[in-house]
C-alpha cells in the first residue's frame, strides 16, 4: 500500500490573509457566476419561452435534490445484493489460481490542478486499485508535465507508470490485454476488475465491457445510479450514459483506423466493428463530477454520421441530449392497418389524423372492418370511396386480432407496414416520417412510438418481458421525462418489444417471420412478432420523438387472455427466452417506472420464472436450427 502526503501548513498570518484575498476572489467569482446565469436565462427566455426557463430550473433542482437525499431503495439494494465480505475474499481466493489477463488503467492529468486536490484525487483513484480482489493490473498516469507527487507514485509502487505525452498518444503504451480510461478521482468499487475477468473467464471473445456506475459525492454519499441495458447502439446516437470506463480489448484499438480521442467514440467505433460487446449488470466505477470532463458532443457523433456515410444532421434536445435525424425516402407507401368496428368518434379522429395531419405523404389506409352497423361509421366509409388513399377490407369472422392484421398486411403495397389501433390520436405531423427514419436502416425490426393517455401522462415507452406479469409497457401512467435509474422516457431506447398499437416493420421483414401468429386471438402476438425479430438478429427500437395519443382499448376490454396468456409463455419456452436483455436484474418486477428491488421483490426474470413454472409445456426449447426454421 502506499501513501500519499499532504500539503504542509501555513502561518495562521498567511492562512488569515489568504482567508480575505479569497473572500474578495470569491465575490467577484459570484457576481461573474451570476452575470453568467442571468446571461443564459435570457437566452434560453429568448429562445425557448418560459415554459422551458422553468423547466430547465424544476430539472436543476430535481438533480440536486437527488444528489443530497440519495435514494433509500438504492442504499437498501447495495446493502442487500453487492458482493459482501466473504464473496469478496472469494474473489481473491479465484484471482490468485487464474491466469486472466492483464489490465492497463489509464488517468489523464491535466496541468494546472491545485496540488491539494491532486494529492486528493490520485490518493482516492489509487486507493480503489489497491482494493481491487483481482491484482493483475497495471495503472497509467498519462501527463504532459508530471509532477513530483505523481513520479513519487510510480517509484513507489511497480504496478503504477508514468507517461509523459499527452492523452492522444496514450495508445501504444499499455501493456495489458484490455484497457480501461478512469478520470482522476474516480474510483473502481473492489469486485470491478474481477468482475470483467470472470466475463472473459466465460467468453474470450469479447471486445468491449461495460457495466453501470453511480456517483461518490465529496461528502462520501453515492447517489445517481445509472443502471444500463444489454448492447444498444441507437442509445449511443443521443448520450453517452455509459460512461467513461469501459474496458477495451487492445487489440481492437490498434486496429481502429480512426483512433478514438473519447469512451463516447470508443464506444459508436464498438458498434460499427466490435465482433462482441458485453453488459455486466453490477455497478463497476464511481464518477468523481468535480474532475469529470467534457466531451464535445455534436462534433463526436457528426464525425460518426460521416463515418457511417449519412447525410444526417445533429441537434442538442432541451433534456441535453442529443438528436440524429436525416432526409427519409417519403417515395416508400406506408401502408397502415387498422383492425376497427363502429365508435365513429374514434375512427373518424384517427382517420382525420392520418389523412390531414400527417407530414409524411406516401401513405395507403386499409380498414379492417369486423362488421360496423353504426350509421355514422358507415356513412363515413362511403363518404371516403373516393379517396385512393383509403380501402375497406371487410373480415366478417369472430375477431381476432392477429387475422385482422394478416388481412390487412396480404391486401397491401407499402414497403412498409405499419399496424395502428383505431383509437389512435394524432398529435404530432411528423410523427410517421420519423418511424419511417428508423424503418428504414437496415439493422432495425420494428419501430414504436411514444403514446400518451389523454390526460398527457405516458401509456407506452417501450415494453419489458416480465414488467408487471409476463410484459408490460415501460414508464406507464407517469409524466413524460420522470426519472429512474434506467433512463426516462424521452430517450431513444432499444427494447424487446414495441406495441401492436402503433408499430412499424419493412413489409419484407414481417412476412420473412410469418406474420402475426394467428393462435393468439387478442394479445401477444404483437410482443412474439418483436421477439421473432430480434431473435433473427434485428433489433427493435422506441424513439419518442414520435408522439401519438392512445384511448387504449377503447374498441376492446383491457385485460390478457388466459389462452395467448398460456400461449405466450410457450412461446417464451420454445424460444429459449427467460429474461429481458434492455431490462435491469436489479429493478424490480412491478414498478413500471423502473426502482431498486428489495430483498422481498422479485426482479423481471424471477418473475418471468414464476410464469413459466406456472404454465409449464413438455415443449424443450429447441436447436438453433429448429429456432431458425420456425422463424
């Protein structure tokens, strides 16, 4: 272990002057903080109205609040699940019988840190590496102009060095097999390193590792848990919410043609080249704000845009995050499908907001109607005869949801499908082109929209297997934007599932899997379509930049079927799938706002178990090639 010392005192007479030379300092340092605030409050007045000041303020407060009560279930959820004392020394006892590899932490110091807050912040980053239960690593101080305590440092102890270059020539140096960036200050919790080694232990293929983080305040409180999902490009397009530490297979980096210069490049370079990627979904470093620094945003992902060949444009959202968008092909029908009978009100507002509110032009409407007799419905039909855009399918059987839109997508020429529940609002004219811009790249299933109840709160965000019984929509019922560990609803997210209320897939792509799976009469077959996607390797995608409101169920009663009940978790059987890859294992099953479990919850794939022993088939589930076949 080594130490590092501090600064020596001074006089009380030097201490006493350098006391009123700092109050002096610090007025003037308030008076220019607050020409600053004052000078971006009426900006934003300027550019975005009132509405927007007050929310940025109610945001700010909102995060401070956070950051000085840190949330009980989350102290309760470490106290309870992080490894303990003897699953630490476990760890020990593993590290010194296996040969894993070697990991180079690199730390960039930047010049002109006051002295004390170095000595403060190597002593906190180098404590966590002494702390480490796997002892094969090496830590790199990456300065220009290394000072005296960090040569002291690096004498001292053989597995720290120093290198006296600059941060974009740090790349050749380490010696370990894979890398890992952690600012000054930052700390690894013990079981970090050995927790990355065990998941190379079980695949030694993977190039890059990430895992979720929180923050350690100076007060020593740890707060704002950032939990991540399972590898999910499109979430890299708006934030870098993973972070900073992220462990890179050296390899992978000497091979990058374009170096990257940040974890955010590193990270978008991943999702273009890496052969695997992998989540561990336990909490691996603790930001340190007060050294945290900057990346320039916009101009990372328009160097991503260029390398990936779109002529996209970047826009920064008023949550802070960003915003891709590029031209879409609008020559490509949409052909929308919706499963009605009768309730003129909400076939009529639905139609109206296909037909003359919607941006995109390109678009055909089949009605699959299952035996209307309302007057006014009908004669609504009638008046539309004469509009190319609109055609009747009439289905003249017992409904059943996923025949009605086999129906509707057999009677269609659109390039892509797009399956719509008539109690349907719109609300926003470009919702459909920006579901068609996702649509439409290649590496994407199905695209579903943000849908709010009409008292403006949120009915879907996306769904989670095992979320409230066997799937539920995720932030259900809650304004738009409320927080959680696991993001909000204001952020593009890959997801398992999209629902059948609103979801967009290539005409193709749905046909390649076959289409909705007729056995199940009312629901679940939209969730099984998602996961038959992704199962092919597409994968499924919410974006709220698409924004419709939903009378959910206003045509049909709420509630699941006992047989797609039985049904779907079958299918879930048969499929091999016992848990949600964008969900946590640390939230709970229950909250659709996502929360820390305790210890008398259980999480999303215990529940999905409880299902599954609950309707238990003798179906095993099948080979690869079985699973391919059925696909």
């Amino acid at each position: 272990m080594w130490m590092i010392p501090t600064v020596a005192g001074t006089s009380s007479r030097r201490a006493s002057s350098l006391k009123r030379l700092g109050q002096r300092m610090n007025v003037r340092g308030l008076a220019r903080r607050f020409a600053y605030a004052f000078g971006k409050a009426s900006h934003y007045l300027r550019e975005e109205g009132i509405q927007a000041v007050v929310g940025r303020f109610a945001r700010r407060l909102q995060r401070q609040y956070r950051q000085a009560r840190p949330s009980a279930n989350y102290r309760a959820w470490r106290n309870a699940f992080e490894p303990n004392a003897v699953e630490l020394q476990r760890q020990t006892l593993w590290s010194q019988q296996v040969n894993g590899p070697l990991f180079s932490v690199w730390t960039t110091v930047a010049d002109g840190l006051p002295l004390k807050n170095l000595q403060q912040y190597l002593k906190l980053t180098a404590d966590s590496l002494a702390r480490q239960t796997y002892s094969n690593w090496e830590w790199i101080i990456v300065s220009d102009r290394p000072s005296a305590e960090i040569l002291d440092l690096a004498n001292d102890e053989s597995q720290i060095r120093v290198i006296a270059t600059n941060e974009a020539d740090w790349i050749g140096h380490p010696k370990g097999a894979f890398v890992a960036k952690l600012n000054l200050g930052d700390r690894l919790p013990p079981w970090a390193l050995f927790a990355v080694a065990d998941q190379l232990d079980e695949d030694s293929e993977i190039d890059v590792l990430y895992g979720d983080h929180d923050v350690w305040t100076p007060t020593g409180q740890r707060c704002f848990p950032t939990l991540l999902p399972d590898w999910s490009p499109e979430n890299l397009l708006e934030a870098n919410d993973i972070g900073n530490t992220v462990f890179v297979r050296s390899e992978f980096l000497r091979t990058c043609d374009d170096k990257p210069t940040s974890s955010w490049e590193t990270l978008l370079l991943a999702a273009e080249r890496a052969s695997r990627v992998c989540h561990i979904p336990q909490i691996l470093y603790h930001r340190c704000p007060e050294t945290e620094s900057r990346e320039n945003a916009e101009d990372c992902m328009a160097k991503t845009l260029v390398r990936r060949g779109i002529n996209g444009q970047v826009e920064r959202q008023p949550n802070r995050r960003l915003r891709v968008t590029w031209p879409v092909d609008s020559l490509k029908t949409v052909s929308v499908v919706i499963p009605t009978r009768d309730r003129f009100s909400l076939i009529s507002t639905c139609l109206d907001g296909l037909l003359n509110q919607t941006a995109y032009p390109s678009l055909e409407i089949i009605l699959v109607d299952n035996g209307s007799t309302d007057e006014d419905v009908l004669a609504l039909y009638e008046s539309l005869n004469g509009d190319d855009r609109v055609r009747l399918v009439n289905f003249d059987q017992p409904f059943n949801y996923s025949v009605a839109c086999n129906i509707g997508a057999k009677a269609a020429t659109g390039e892509y499908l797009l399956f719509l529940n008539n109690d349907i609002e719109v609300v926003d004219p470009d919702w459909l082109t920006e579901l068609v811009r996702w649509g439409e790249r290649p590496e994407i299933g199905v695209v579903g929209a943000r849908l709010l109840f009409p008292t403006g709160k949120i009915q879907h965000a996306g769904l989670a297997l095992g979320l409230t019984s066997v799937a539920g929509h995720l932030f259900s019922n809650v304004p738009p934007g409320t927080p959680s560990p696991l993001g909000d609803s204001e952020s593009l997210r890959n997801v398992s599932a999209v629902t059948g209320a609103c979801q967009l897939i290539r005409t193709q792509l749905f046909w390649d899997v076959g289409g909705m799976d007729e056995e199940f009469r009312m629901t679940y077959s939209d969730v099984t379509l998602c996961l038959k996607i992704w199962q092919q390797g597409y994968r499924n995608l919410y974006t709220p930049h698409a924004t419709l409101v939903h009378h959910e169920s206003a045509t049909r009663p709420l509630g699941d079927s006992l047989e797609d009940l039985e049904l779907f978790v079958d299918f879930l059987v048969k499929r091999g799938i016992d848990r949600d890859p964008y969900f946590h294992p640390a939230l709970e099953c229950l909250a659709t706002t996502p929360r820390f479990r305790r210890t008398d919850e259980q999480n999303t794939i215990e529940q999905l178990a409880c299902w599954i022993d609950r309707f238990q088939t003798t179906t095993q589930p099948q080979t690869q090639t079985e699973l391919e076949q059925a696909a």
